[in-house]
C-alpha cells in the first residue's frame, strides 16, 4: 500500500497571530501549522500555494524570533510520516512584549 503524506495545513496568518499574541497568557499554546515545516516553506515542491507559502514563512519566522529572545518555545509534536503539529507556548513575559 503507498503511503500518502497528509495534506499540509497553515492555522493561522500574520493578522490572527497579532491578535493571539496581544491576547495570549503565559502557558497559552498556538498550533500554528501541521504538515512539514520544512518541505512546506519550500518554494518549489512545497505542499501550499504562493499567498499560504509566504503567509506560513511570515508567522514561523516571527514566532522563531520570539523563541530566540526567550519570549516563547517552539515545540512540535509527531502524528505521523510528514505529519507535525508546530507548536509555540508563550512563556512568562507579557504577550505586549512580543509584539514590539
């Protein structure tokens, strides 16, 4: 039997993670994409189209920026062959923090 990879899946924009982040408290975590991380942000060969493509860089390199100066952690959790849930959990800092 071929196994197909399951279909990748943005679960949040830019604009919903603006509003998550000013409204979110310590603890709070965000699925902010399920699929492959990688292989969704590629260009080519990706499984999202161009306007999703660019709206999941947009979001992943922002929450990696926020983990990077300690104002959350990226997690991920395995469902499957190419199917994670990306996750972020805000950590103690006041979500105000992170959008500045």
């Amino acid at each position: 039997m071929h196994h197909r990879p399951p279909v990748a899946r943005l679960s949040i924009d830019t604009k919903e993670l603006q509003a998550w982040l000013l409204t979110a408290k310590a603890g709070d975590v965000l699925e902010y994409h399920r699929g492959a991380l990688a292989i969704d942000r590629l260009p080519a060969g990706g499984r999202l189209a161009g306007r999703e493509r660019r709206e999941l860089d947009a979001v992943a390199d922002t929450l990696w920026r926020l983990a990077n100066t300690g104002q959350g952690h990226l997690l991920q959790r395995r469902h499957g062959d190419g199917d994670y849930s990306y996750l972020f959990v805000l950590s103690s800092r006041s979500p105000s923090e992170c959008t500045r």
